[in-house]
C-alpha cells in the first residue's frame, strides 16, 4: 500500500508539486490562488496537481491562506521561522528576513514541503500583500500509477478557478481503506505527543497532565478493587450503560462504552465515512491523528489568538460533513457558548456529523455549556470521558453519546468486549448521583484553583494568558517559552510545552491547575526560570 512520507512526497509516485505561501495580515484566498496559477503558468503548467500548501506558523491563521488550501482541497503545513530559516533560498530579501525571521518564507516553506532534492519550479510570484512559490519533489521509486492516473479514491485535487474543492470519496470502515491514501506523516506538529511524555519518570511535579491531583478517591479504588472478583467472566457493560444513560436522560440506545475517549475517536474515524473532515484546532490532537490513521484527508479550521481562540461557526466551510471541537477545549481552556449566533450548536445540520469533544466537561461548574443530554440536534456525537475528574488515566474508559444509528455503527467498529470489568465498575459507580455531587464540588474548587494560578501569573509581566480560561488548565504565552519549560524542570515542575498543537508555536505553554500551594511554589519557580534566561 501507498504512503506518504515525511516531506508530501506519496511513495512509489513521480515527481509532486508543493506550494509555499508568504503574506501579510488580510491576505484574500483569491490572491493567493490568483499567485499561485501565475507561478504555475509560468512553469509552463497549466493543470499539476498540488500536494500540499505550506506556509510559517506565524501565518497558520490567516484565512487567506486557509481558505486557499481548503479550495485546493490539500493540506496546510506549518514551519517554524528557525525551520524556515535554515533552507537557503534562491531570492533572499532583508525585508522578509527583518519581519518573518527568514529570508523568504514562500520559497523555504516550499522547499521543506517538496522534501530533500526538492528544486523551485520558477522564481516567486509576489503582489501587494503576498508571495508564493512552488517546488516540485524528487520522484520517489517505487510502483507507478496506470496511465489513466489516480483511482477515485486517491485523485489529489488539481488547482482551478476558486470554487470548493473535489474531496476524495467517503472511505469504508477499516483502518485502512483500500485505494485511500494515510496522511499520517505529513510535516507539522507532532500529533501523538501527549503530556505525559513531559513527566513520566522525573520525579517532577506535574502540571504537564490535566487529570486531577489526588486522585482516584478512596471509596472508588475500593469498587474498583471489588469488580476484580468477576474478572473471570466476560464484562457485562449493560449496568454501566444504563448508568450513563441516566446520568444524561437518555435512552440506553444513545450511549456507548468505549475504552477511554481516545478510543471513539478512532471509532469515528472508521466507521463514518467522511468526504471533508474538518478539526478545529487548536485542540486536543488524537482526532486528527485517528482520521489520518483511517485514511482521511483533513482540513484545519485555525483558530486565532486575536480571537481570544474563539469559534466563529462561519469559519468552518459549509461543505464539511464531520466537525471536531473540543469544548471546553484542550490546550486554550476556552469554553464555547452551546447556542446563540457563535454557539456549537450552530454548526450542527443534517448530513454533518458534529463531534463535541466534552472530555473536561465535568471539571465546569454546572456543566452549563455541555450539548450531552441534547437530542434536538442533527448529527451531534458527544464525547465523554472518566479520566480526567476522577483519575482513571490508567483504566482507559470514557463514553459517546449519540443518536442511536450512529451508536450501532460505532458498535459494529469496536471489538468484541473493549471495555474491562474495572472500568465498567468504575464508569457505573461515577455516574451515580454522590458521585455527581462531589464532581460538582471538584470543579467548584477547580475554578477557585484556577483563579488563584492566574493571579499568580499576572505578576510577570512578561506572561499572557489566554483566557477567560474555563478548564482545568490555562494557557500562556511567552517569549523563549522552550528555554523556560527547560528551566522550570531544573526547578522541579513539568509543564506542556505548546508547539506539538497546531495553530500555536514554541512560545506557548499549558500549566494544569493545582492546589494553591503547589501553585505559590510554580510561581516561585517561574520567577526563578524567568530571570535565569
């Protein structure tokens, strides 16, 4: 089976193209396309197909720019200045270099795109407000395509007059479907890094990972001790299930088990056939990853920082039929209103599957902005997890809720048994109405943690934070942020670094919410970190 590598190349095919695009602040789709077929026709190409548009991270939001990549239906891919910096381009400009930190961004974030051997086609075009060059890989040996060119499945879309894109056809359940190509490996952040990776076996105290401190509870170790009696029978998730389901006020049939939220993502990557994905980043990145691993090519809606990161439904183009969004959302800590004008539930319509990421959900006092116990909305698939309010990380298990068709199909796409007797123990035993009141008071205190932390953090002037902060995290942002996670370990604290989430870059940070002492002695640490640089 075909691949593709690091650098956009599709293994075993000829020669690729890989656009790069330099811009200003309000640069319009159509100038970058209009750019783009220049650079093409003066290469003599009237037709190629594009693989892939690449640009500088701090760039990643323009719509522009987006939107363009959209219209081509390929993927946007991110450098940083440093990576950017590094490529020696043909036509430098100080003023580039001055303003972006590299001597050209269109030509090096081409370059990078094409992969090592790669060569520019033409010299750049430029306008007003935007530059754009385009490389072509090496050809990569291996099978070649018939003559006839690419089956349905892996037509990469071709550059034309703007209008929307021809995504590739729905994919069958599997993990990887025959004739869809995985685009695990494109460049950009590392999507399977995760916090935990910050902290497993320092020593360091954890503000990396955002399950709760001190947990799970005495009284729910000892139910799970006790489920450990029946671990020779097969596990029985229907009293969990119908835990749940009342947990919500819904009927059993719109509830599914699942071995931790990780787990339905995969799922929903499998078994909903999809023909333009879209995640809304940044958020928490195992969706993306797993619609990748099926075989999917998905689209970035990029969220923006002068947005306080805050949806705006008309981002998210019309002819997407799955959304992910995280709400609260991973790493931003921003808590999306469920209705009104910029509400998620705007975003749901029939032949849409919108998928809610509500896995910190419960650490929300009230939980007021969750759509769980929603059925008025077309194609809504909430996603639930254990792990995080009650320490279960280990344990693996979480939920989705959903309308039941789309329950049965995410059934068919698991195994037989997934999740384990312990969990289930643990899933029924969370659901039940004392569990809920603590809950309640957990996230209570969550919030005045949180306060507290921010306090703290609004002593350095040199931190901003993105807020209002609504999770059991925040994030901050700060020059030379990755010398300062080094340093903020030489002290005794792991911290999430932020780069590995699309949409941010080595100057964000993420800080899990913690008691205030352990917060006094962070801020201690900080200001240490910070005067050492």
């Amino acid at each position: 089976m075909s691949g593709t590598s690091g650098d956009g190349r599709e293994a075993g095919r000829g020669p690729v193209l890989a656009a790069g695009v330099g811009a200003r602040a309000g640069v319009t789709e159509g100038e970058v396309l209009a750019l783009l077929r220049a650079a093409l026709e003066a290469a003599g190409r009237r037709d190629p197909a594009v693989a892939v548009l690449a640009t500088a991270e701090a760039k990643a939001g323009e719509a522009g720019i987006a939107g363009a990549a959209a219209r081509l239906g390929v993927p946007l891919v991110t450098y940083t200045a440093a990576e950017l910096a590094a490529v020696d381009v043909p036509h430098p400009s100080r003023t580039v270099l001055g303003a972006a930190g590299t001597p050209s961004v269109a030509e090096a974030a081409a370059l990078l795109a094409a992969g090592p051997g790669g060569a520019l086609l033409v010299p750049k075009s430029a306008s007003s407000r935007a530059t754009v060059a385009v490389a072509r890989s090496p050809a990569v040996p291996g099978p070649q395509p018939p003559p006839h060119g690419p089956g349905p499945h892996t037509r990469t879309p071709h550059l034309r007059t703007p209008r929307a894109p021809v995504p590739p056809g729905p994919a069958p359940a599997g993990p990887h479907p025959k004739g869809r190509t995985p685009v695990t490996a494109l460049p950009g952040p590392d999507l399977r890094h995760h916090g935990d990776a910050e902290v497993r076996g320092t020593g360091l105290t954890d503000l990396a990972v955002n399950v709760r401190a001190g947990t799970p509870p005495d009284w729910l170790r000892a139910r799970i001790a006790a489920s450990l009696g029946t671990l020779a029978a097969y596990p029985d998730g229907a009293p969990a299930r119908e835990a749940v389901a009342r947990r919500h006020g819904l009927p059993v049939s719109r509830v599914l088990l699942t071995a931790g939220a990780a787990e339905a993502f995969v799922l929903a990557a499998r078994a909903f056939p999809a023909r333009r994905p879209v995640v809304v980043h940044p958020q928490f990145t195992e969706p993306e990853a797993a619609l990748r691993n099926a075989g999917h090519r998905v689209e970035r809606v990029l969220l923006r920082r002068e947005d306080g990161f805050r949806l705006r439904p008309d981002s998210v183009p019309e002819e997407a039929d799955l959304v992910v969004v995280g709400n609260p959302t991973n790493p931003t800590s921003v808590l999306h209103p469920p209705d009104g004008p910029a509400g998620l539930a705007a975003l749901a319509r029939p032949g849409r599957l919108l998928v809610v990421d509500e896995a910190f959900m419960d650490a929300v006092p009230g939980e007021h902005a969750s759509l769980a116990s929603r059925t008025d909305l077309p194609g809504l698939v909430v996603l639930r997890s254990l792990t995080k309010t009650w320490g279960l990380a280990g344990l693996r298990v979480g939920y989705v809720l959903a309308e039941p068709e789309r329950i049965a199909a995410l059934e068919r796409a698991q195994p037989l048994w997934p999740v384990s007797a312990p969990a289930l123990a643990a899933a029924e035993a969370c659901c039940e109405p004392a569990a809920l009141a603590e809950a309640e008071r957990a996230a209570e205190r969550v919030a005045a943690d949180r306060g507290h932390l921010l306090a703290r953090l609004a002593e350095f002037g040199e931190v901003a934070v993105c807020g209002p902060a609504a999770g059991p995290f925040v994030l901050l942002r700060l020059a030379g942020a990755a010398a300062v996670r080094e340093r903020l370990r030489e002290h005794g604290f792991a911290v999430r670094r932020g780069d590995t989430f699309p949409g941010l870059g080595p100057e964000w940070l993420r800080l899990a919410v913690r008691d205030p002492r352990t917060t006094d002695r962070f801020a201690d640490a900080l200001g240490k970190a910070l005067a050492d640089r």
